[in-house]
C-alpha cells in the first residue's frame, strides 16, 4: 500500500527533524461552533493537524462536526476513532489504531474489520498505528472502555518491545498514549527506550498540560504532541500557545 499525502508529510517532518504539534477534539467536549473557533485558534499558532474523536460518543453529529472543523482550517483534520462508528469523509486521514498494549482482539483487529470498508469507500487515508496505552495513576476512559490493561510505567522495556513489533509489523506510527486527564503523563524514559527501538515517529499524549511537560516529552524522543482535554479549560487557548510555541523551537 503506498503513502499517502497525509502519512508523506509527518514523516517528511520527521526526516528533516521538525515535531509537530496536534490537537484533539472531542465532539463530546465541544459544541460545533466552539470546535471551529478551536481549530481556526490553532492553525493561527501553529498545530500542525487537528484530530476528532473520543473513547465515548454521546453526540449524534460526527460527520457534522468534523465537516466544520475541515470547512474552517487548512490544516488537516485527522479521525482518531474511539471505534468503526467513528467515521467521516469530510477528514483528510484515519489514524487506524490497534491497541497493541491491550490483548482485546476487538480493539487489535475487530473494529478494523467493520471499519475497512466504510474507509474504502469513503477514500480517507488510514495510517496504521500502534495505539499503546500507559499507565497514568488512574483508570483512563480508554482503559476502562477498551477492557485492557495500560503498559506499565515503571517498565520501559515492555513498551519498546511493543513499539518494534509494531514496527516490523509494518505499522507507521507508534502512539504512547497516558489517556484523557490523565494524572501522570508517558515518562521520558519510556520515550527515550522507544525510540531507541524504532525508527517510525512517536506520538506522545494525555497529561501534557503545559509547555514544559511538552518540552520533556519532546527531548525525550517524542516527534508529535498530543493535547486533547486541556485546550477545553478556561485557559485552554493560552495552554496550547505556549506548547506551540515550545514545539516550534525544536
């Protein structure tokens, strides 16, 4: 299956050493209105892409959603699906994750199976990705919804091994993900042990509240920033500048 335009560009970004820097948004977060002025705020500083999607969908209105978020930003809009349901032709690429930390042959290969088709027809571009959950001091909506258990935090090793399987299965980006609020973020030495396995881009999430956290991450190995829940608080906007900002100087 050859690269498509979406995949080309991160690891174009990569090859020449820049991060990059995504925000997520949640239809269950945010009205339409609100994610639009969301991601126009974001392109303005700088987020590289933005993704919808969550572990639960309580709205009706994906499609919706995510056909005013890509109407308002040139920028592209990137699916990161809670499940098969969570699908839009109006997103330029699917991130096709498989929770490879889990041993849940739903969320492995199940949702992929009913999902395949729709992806077909609907011509977004799925990027396989390994999709790791770490443990971050409290029961992530993830973990709780996917019934697996997070990688353990204090085993680096675990997670690297994890990583290069996925690596040579063929599998684009590894996603080290702590999950939504999470109390503690994916540590520096899982991410330097991951990195030190794989060459594809890491992308780090859940639990980077600000800048500095973003910086650590970042030194540590991480190519791509994920931030989701905290862009929803009263200084959301402000937060996502200054990770911008640091993510820019790298």
């Amino acid at each position: 299956m050859k690269t498509g335009p979406f995949l080309q560009a991160v690891l174009e970004r990569q090859s020449c050493r820049k991060r990059s820097y995504w925000v997520l948004l949640d239809p269950d977060d945010f009205s339409i209105d609100e994610a639009v002025v969301v991601a126009r705020e974001s392109e303005k500083n700088g987020v590289n892409a933005i993704l919808i999607g969550g572990s639960l969908l309580h709205s009706n209105h994906f499609d919706k959603f995510t056909e005013a978020v890509k109407g308002s930003v040139g920028i592209p809009v990137v699916i990161f699906p809670g499940d098969s349901a969570q699908l839009s032709s109006h997103a330029d690429a699917l991130l096709y994750l498989s929770l490879i930390s889990g041993r849940n042959p739903v969320n492995l290969i199940g949702e992929h199976v009913k999902a395949a088709p729709v992806i077909r027809q609907s011509g977004i571009e799925p990027v396989a990705t390994a999709y790791m959950l770490v443990e971050s001091g409290s029961v992530s909506s993830v973990e709780f919804m996917s019934n697996t258990r997070p990688l353990p935090r204090t085993k680096p090793d675990i997670a690297a091994a994890h990583a290069l399987a996925a690596q040579y299965m063929g599998m684009h980006l590894v996603y080290l993900e702590a999950g939504s609020g999470a109390q503690l973020s994916v540590p520096p030495a899982m991410i330097k042990a991951v990195r030190s396995y794989v060459d594809i881009p890491i992308i780090v999430g859940g639990g980077i509240r600000d800048g500095k956290a973003a910086q650590e991450k970042l030194m540590a190995g991480a190519d791509i920033i994920v931030t989701g829940n905290v862009i929803s608080k009263e200084n959301g906007v402000s937060v996502m500048q200054e990770i911008a900002s640091v993510v820019s100087t790298f």
